[in-house]
C-alpha cells in the first residue's frame, strides 16, 4: 500500500538533524589524563578537594571494578568499550573563584540559554496556565542545578532553599560541606558492589546533585538539574543522592543533552532516592541524549543505574520519564518498598527510532506490608530500532498485601523495528495480587487516513496519535516539563513522517 | 457549473481492475444518491475521491471546481472541501475529540492561509453545533470515537462536516448500524448542512436512508460503471425489482 510504503520510507529517513541539541560549546578545558587507574581517581579526588573517606570509598570501588565483567543480559548491541580510551574528568577550564553567576564563563551560561534552561534565578512561567492547585505562576520556581561535562557550573535559588531547610548543591560541595549526610546514605541504596556501571560510577564520578528536604518540610519549588556533556571522549560519571526525612516531600527533574558526535560517549549515572516515614519523592527525567545519525554512528551510550528506597512507612518514590535520545539505553529506575503501606511507581515513555536500542524497564521490589506498585510503560519504536521493556515485580515472603499493577504498550511503526516485552514475577507470599497487561499494536494506517481525510498533515498525524498514546504517562509530568516533552516526542518523530 | 467531474476513471486494487470507466458529472447545490449491490465500486469511487492510499488510478480524471484533483495530497484535498464521512470512523485513544476537532480545523484553516480561531471562538461554534445534533460535551471530551455507539460515531461524522463547512460532502453509507431514531437524528443534521454550494454523494445499498435525505438525483452502479441515473423514484423503482436486472447491463 502506497501510505504504509510512504510512512516507512520516510521513518527511515530519520536523521541527526532532527537532534536540535547537538551544537558543541567550544571553552578551555582541564581533563585528567586519559585512561583509568587509581592515579585517576586519586586525581579526580584531589580536583575535588575531598575528605580521606571519599578517596578510601572511590579506591574501594574501583578495586572491586576490576574483578567485574560487563552485563551482556540487556538486549542491546555495541562493540566492546575501552575504558582506557575515556577521559574520566573534564572541566570548563576555570578563570577564578566563581563567587556569583555572572562570573560564570559567558559561553556555557549561552549553552544553557540555548538549551532554555534559566540559570538566572527567574520564575521561568511567565504565560503558562498552572496546574490546578499548583499556585498561581509567579510564584512557582524552578531551582536548578547546571552540570556541564564533569562539574556543576550553578546552581539557583539556593538561599531562598535554604530558608525552608532545604539543602540543594552539588554533591562535591556536598561531601565537604555535609559529610555526615553523605556518609550516611552514600551508597546505601545502589552499593559500591552493585553492578559493573554502578561500581564504575562510585570510583570515578564528579559530580551531581545533593537533595536534602527535612523532616515535615515540603520543598517549596521544584529541583532541576540539568546535565549536559560537551567534551569530546569523556564519559559523564554523575551521581544524584535525594533524602527526603520523615513528612518531606520533593519533586525533581532532570535533564540532559548532549552534542552531536561521531563518536559514541559513555554516560554511566547513579541515582539514589531515600524516602523515610511519610515522605514522598517524585522524580521526573527528560531524557534526550543525541542519539547517533540515521546510519547509527555516534550517540550516547547511556547505562544508568536509579534505585529509590520508600525506607519509611507511607512512604512512596514515583518515577516519571520521557527517554527518546541515547544511542544505548540501559536503565531500571526502580523502588525497593521497604516500609508498610510504602508505594512505589513507573511510568514511562521510550521512543527509539533510527538504529537506537532501548532496553528499559523497572523493578519494584515489595519488602514491606501492604505495599503497592504501578507501572505503566509505553513503548514507541520506529526506524531500525529495538525497543525492550524489562521488568521485575517481586514480592518478598513477608510482604502481605502487596499489590502491583502492570501495563505495558508498544506502539510500532513501519516494519524494520522490533518491540520486546520481558516481565519477571516472583510472589513468594500467596497474598499478594500481582496483575498484568501488555500489548503490541501497528500504528494503524486506516486511524492515520482518517486523520489525513480531515486535514491532517501525514506528519500531525503520527503526533497527535503517538500523543494520545502516551497521554497517560505524560500527565505524571510535571506541566513545564509535559510541554517540553510532548514537543520532544514531535521532533523525536519528526523525520519518521518526513 | 459543475463541482465535481469525473471523467471515464478507471481504478485498479492490486492488478485488479474495480472501476472500468466511470462518468458522473455533480452540480453545485446538488445531492446525488449512489445505489448498487455489494462490490459495484461504491466504496472505492469515495475512497479514490478523497485520496486513500493503495488505489491506483489508471485512466480518467477528476475534477473539483476545474482543478485536477488526483494531483493533490488527502489533507489537501480535505482544505480544499472534500470530506468523507467514513462507514466506519476509527478510534483514536487517548486524543479527546476536542483537540481533534481543533487540530483539524486549525490544520485546515492553515492549508488555505486563513487565520486559526481563537479558543473562544472554537469553543463556542463547537458548542453551537454539538447542542443542534444532541451531542453531549462529555463526549466531546472523551477519546475520538472512544467507547461511542453507532450512532455517536456518525453524529460525530456530521459535526466535523457543519464544522468544516465542506463543498463536497461524501456519505459512505451513513445508515450502516444505526437505528431508526440514531438515523433521523444523522439525517437531519445532514439536511441542515444542504445549501446551494454544497453538494453530497450519499452512498448506500438501501433506499430507506433516502426518505430521510432526498437526493436530486439517484445512479445506479454496477460491476465498476454508472449503470442507470434518474430522479428519487430510480430509488424507489429499485427497491421494489432489486440490483438483478443491471447485473447483465454491466
């Protein structure tokens, strides 16, 4: 049929100019030496002017590195990585001791206006309708957290965060400033030991976010960190750690993006949510890589390691994200449900289109009594991409009550991609209620016609279909950021219509 | 002056042959009515004229308002006043019929460089025509064609057609799964729409949608060629000695 012939042609015209990001920031650098070995961290740890148990705790994670072999599980496909090859610390070269934003080198702060991401501590609102209930726009605020190749460049609002109790920096700041914090819950969620990536992550990162929203404190804004890599064969190692204390509750975003290369780039982030008695912590990702041209070459390897622990009774960790970039993904942000009555959710959105391989998925892990889960996953894959949903819902023996509810939904179009669906159930506890639903469905050319008959560009089409799609996953959004992502699934398809 | 011509087509499906030269010249202002058994080419004659892919058209042409039509793209076509109110409208998840509505005209309205509507102003002529056909908002909220009836399906068909404002209007059998009640409804809403620039092919195997929507003119179609033409009676003739005798005419 000429349309289905048309639609497919034209996903696999999908090409690197559709990646609106991938300009290259050209600033003085300083990088450690290329390759890994304890002289690199010892480095990074110098750089990082950090305390003798950070060091102790890097070497000890790196020894550990050694002994491991990469995962080969994930149904992805790249040739071996040489992680001697890397450079594990990049830093825009610095002029002098930064003491406001307006010392910051002019060229990133231009980055991060042409990424449109205020850095400038401004209700970024201006003109939107808020959210029922979410206070009229002028005082809604976004603080934000900029980390740029190996080091976060700003962060804002934080004295206003601070009157509230709120503690936002960057971890390496973090590290000097609150140890004992640090100490505390570093690691204590994703060990040093706990996969290739993670373990590789706790040796040599440099640098991330720190959340800490005390006890009964609602954090009175938004966080937002945004990442971008910029530097050419250097892996981005960040580590984000967000402790919500009994009562608090938080909402975080991340961003990230990077420049448009022929060379894939390494990315291997750990993220640890805590969450104690009563508290509540929703986190959200964009995720928007660049994702390698239209033969394949080039794009971020992404391998990501997100774990949330509702350690606390009530308590409850809600994942949110938008992943259409990276030419690998490799990512199970997940929640051990720990606390009674804790709850735990997934909802995400994965669009793979050109050569891009996702394999993603989640693991809610039920401890606790009368926990409950809900995942809801949309899939999206056109082009030559393969689009995997990897799933663990598991409810220990001791965890009466637990609840999960699944639903997994693949959407395809053309006929050169593949969608796959792997779920692992355990219930060792005959009274928890485990259900399921998945399905797999061809964007219909016949709904596509309709459309078209009504005035509908070929293009607008696939939109508002695929829009309706993942409708349910993106009102967990929070507003700004279902804008930014219902525009970020339109130019992610962009050139599957043409 | 004529709106549409179609001048000796002639339409394959897969190397098969489905319409062997077909002639039908419609007038402003003017219903046609299109009879004939099952697999005359009915269907395929609405689906060539609004552009559905996987026809090929081999001979002939179609003219809309002296332009060449098979020239243009479906959505084209859609800006330009063709509208097909398909047999079975299709479900779109997770998209409220608003928002389809809005997209629609706004994505026709920006085809001819006129300028979108203002939210109000949608709203308000949306309201205005869902009252007119009995459609309650919340169905207007609901997915397209979500969970609708048969009825609400082709009610929902009607208010996109008052909505557009088309000149030429398809009905490809309008009276397929609804009811005598769901069907006046349809119908009247239809007539509403009827002007002396509008004009409309009704498709349909039955006389009994033409008692609510009379034609000026009724065609007969068989084996892929207009077979008989004549007034409302050629209906009611039909109803009472079948398709049979045009079988061998063919």
């Amino acid at each position: 049929m000429p349309a289905v012939q048309e639609t497919v042609d034209r996903v696999r015209r999908i090409d690197v100019d559709q990646y609106r990001y991938g300009f290259e920031t050209v600033i003085e650098s300083e990088k450690a030496p290329k390759g890994l070995s304890e002289d690199t961290i010892r480095y990074i740890s110098g750089k990082k002017n950090e305390p003798a148990w950070m060091l102790e705790w890097r070497l000890e994670a790196y020894r550990r590195w050694l002994t491991m072999t990469e995962p080969t599980w994930a149904r992805v496909d790249y040739p071996k990585i040489d992680f001697q090859d890397l450079y594990y610390y990049s830093a825009p070269k610095p002029k002098k001791q930064l003491s406001s934003i307006d010392e910051i080198d002019p060229e990133i702060l231009k980055t991060y206006e042409k990424l449109g991401i205020p850095l400038r501590e401004v209700a970024i609102l201006e003109g939107v309708e808020p959210k029922p209930g979410a206070g009229s726009p002028e005082t809604r605020k976004i603080a934000v957290d900029a980390v740029f190749d190996s080091v976060s460049v700003a962060t804002t609002f934080k004295e206003e965060l601070k009157k509230a109790g709120v503690i936002f920096m960057p971890i390496s700041e973090a590290i000097r400033e609150h140890p004992e914090l640090v100490q505390k819950y570093l690691g204590s969620v994703v060990p040093t030991s706990d996969n290739f990536y993670a373990t590789l992550n706790s040796a040599v990162f440099s640098d991330g976010s720190f959340v800490y929203v005390p006890p009964g404190v609602r954090c009175p804004m938004e966080l937002s960190t945004y990442f971008r890599i910029n530097e050419r064969n250097t892996g981005q190692f960040e580590r984000t750690l967000i402790i919500a204390d009994k009562g608090a509750y938080v909402s975080y975003l991340e961003g990230c993006t990077a420049p448009q290369r022929d060379e894939n780039q390494l990315h291997a982030a750990v993220v640890e949510l805590v969450a104690h008695d009563d508290a509540e912590i929703k986190y959200s990702t964009v995720q928007n890589w660049y994702p390698g041209n239209s033969e394949g070459v080039g794009g971020i390897y992404n391998f990501v390691t997100k774990r949330g622990d509702c350690r606390g009774n009530n308590s409850k960790i809600s994942w949110t994200q938008v992943e259409t970039g990276s030419a690998i993904t490799w990512k199970y942000p997940s929640c051990i449900l720990r606390g009674d009555n804790s709850r735990g959710e997934f909802y995400s959105i994965a669009i793979s289109n050109g050569y891009q391989q996702v394999d993603s998925g989640t693991k809610m892990i039920h401890l606790g009594k009368n926990t409950s889960s809900r995942i809801i996953s949309k899939g999206i894959a056109a082009g030559r991409s393969q689009n995997t949903y990897r799933g663990l819902v598991t409810a220990h023996r001791k965890a009466t009550g637990a609840r999960n509810f699944t639903a997994c939904d693949s959407l395809l179009i053309g006929d050169r991609c593949g969608a796959h669906t792997v779920p692992y159930i355990e219930a060792k506890n005959s009274s928890a209620t485990f259900e399921h639903e998945a399905t797999t469905s061809k964007i219909s050319e016949d709904v596509l016609f309709y459309c078209i008959q009504r005035g509908l560009s070929q293009e607008e089409a696939v939109g508002l279909v695929v829009n309706g799609f993942v409708k349910d996953v993106l009102q967990q959004l929070p507003m700004e950021f279902a804008v930014e992502a219902q525009k970020l699934i339109s130019i992610s398809l962009e050139g599957s219509v043409g | 002056m004529a709106l549409l011509e179609i001048k000796n087509l002639q339409v394959r499906v897969e190397e098969r042959e489905i319409l062997h030269g077909l002639t039908l010249t419609i007038d402003a202002g003017k219903v046609h009515a299109i009879m004939g058994p099952n697999g005359s080419g009915k269907s395929t004659l609405s689906h060539v004229i609004a552009g559905k892919p996987g026809y090929e058209v081999t001979g002939g042409e179609i003219l809309f308002k002296g332009e060449d039509l098979l020239a243009m793209a479906p959505d084209e076509r859609a800006a330009k006043g063709v509208f097909l109110a398909f047999q079975y409208p299709v479900e779109i998840p997770g998209v409220a019929t608003m928002t389809f509505l809005r997209t629609a005209l706004n994505a026709q309205r920006k085809a001819r460089g006129e300028e979108e509507y203002s939210t109000p102003d949608f709203l308000k002529k949306v309201r205005e025509i869902s009252k007119q056909l009995n459609i309650p908002q919340d169905m207007l909220k609901r997915g397209v064609n979500v969970g609708f009836s048969g009825g609400e399906k082709k009610r929902n068909e009607v208010l996109q057609m008052a909505l557009f404002q088309p000149s030429l209007c398809i009905l490809d059998e309008m009276d397929s799964g609804l009811d005598i009640d769901a069907l006046r409804i349809a119908a009247d809403g239809v007539n509403a729409l009827r002007s002396p620039e509008r004009s409309m092919i009704v498709i349909t195997h039955y006389q009994r949608l033409l008692n609510y929507i009379v034609p000026d003119v009724v065609h007969v179609m068989s084996k892929g060629r207009v077979v008989k033409s004549g007034g409302k009676e050629l209906a009611l003739e039909l109803e009472a000695s079948g398709y049979a005798q045009f079988e061998d005419a063919a």
